[in-house]
C-alpha cells in the first residue's frame, strides 16, 4: 500500500504543477480589460496572474481537502473517491474548453486519474483479501473489535 500511495502522491504533484503550467500560460498576457471583461478582477487584485490554487468557484484550497482516517479501508475508499472526483473535474473541463493546447493535457490528466482509481482499487481488494476474505461488508477487524458490557465480563455484546 505504501508504494500506490507513494507513486500517485508524487505524480499528483506532478499533476498540480501541469494545471498550474496551463493556467499561468493562459493568464500571463492578460490585459487589465481582459482580466475585468473575464471575472478575473478580485482574483487579480489579491494575486496578480500568480497561480494561487482554489476552486473554480473561488474557494481557497486548504488541508481540509486532505482527508486520512488511519484506517486502510477506509483511506483507500477516500483516495478512490478524490480519483473519481478529479476525472469528473477534467471532464467538466473538457466539455467546456476548445483550446487544443489544453485539451490535450487535461485528456492525459483524466487518464491518469482512471489508473489511480484501478491501482487503489487492486490495493483495497488486497487488503480485504489480507484482514478477513470472508468479510463482504469491508471493516478493518483489527479497529473494529466488539464492545464488552461492564455488567457481565462473559458477555461480548
């Protein structure tokens, strides 16, 4: 599991810095009409053209995104999700730009979440595979434990 988190924590940085790329291309001749004309302007007035990263309705990115609960099952399922929910967001882009410059790039950044989403997908059927094969509702039994009642020490409940 460490290796998958690793290898994709490294290449989704990778993945920020070309999003990034494309963006200050984008944004780096603008002229003040331009920047006005495009809703740019209170993002100019606290940024500039430098890339600041937020979402495209202007929320700031914070560690609140980060999502980890110590738990691998459930830590598999959160990176699963945050693949699917970069591949929906690249093809939300793709529906809207017509820029071949971009759509290339976005088209290789969608692919990439597809693999993450496949490699996170084999870790997490190992891992069932490893705490308990005959478990289908996915737990972690080594958090999970049962509760003792304090009124019957042979009680399990």
């Amino acid at each position: 599991m460490y290796n998958t988190d690793n290898d994709t924590g490294t290449e989704e940085l990778a993945h920020m810095e070309m999003v990034s790329t494309i963006v200050h291309q984008l944004t780096r001749n603008l002229s003040m009409e331009e920047i006005e004309k495009s809703g740019l302007g209170p993002y100019y007035i606290d940024h500039t053209v430098g890339i600041w990263p937020q979402a495209a309705g202007g929320i700031p990115f914070n560690a609140c995104e980060f999502q980890s609960k110590g738990d691998p099952i459930t830590d598999l399922f959160e990176d699963m999700a945050a693949e699917q929910k970069a591949r929906s967001t690249y093809d939300n882009i793709l529906r809207v730009i017509k820029d071949p410059d971009v759509i290339d790039p976005i088209r290789f950044l969608r692919e990439r979440e597809v693999v993450h989403f496949q490699r996170f997908g084999e870790t997490l059927r190992s891992v069932q595979e490893e705490l308990d094969f005959k478990n289908f509702y996915a737990f972690n039994p080594s958090f999970d434990m049962p509760a003792k009642c304090s009124c019957d020490p042979g009680c399990s409940k």
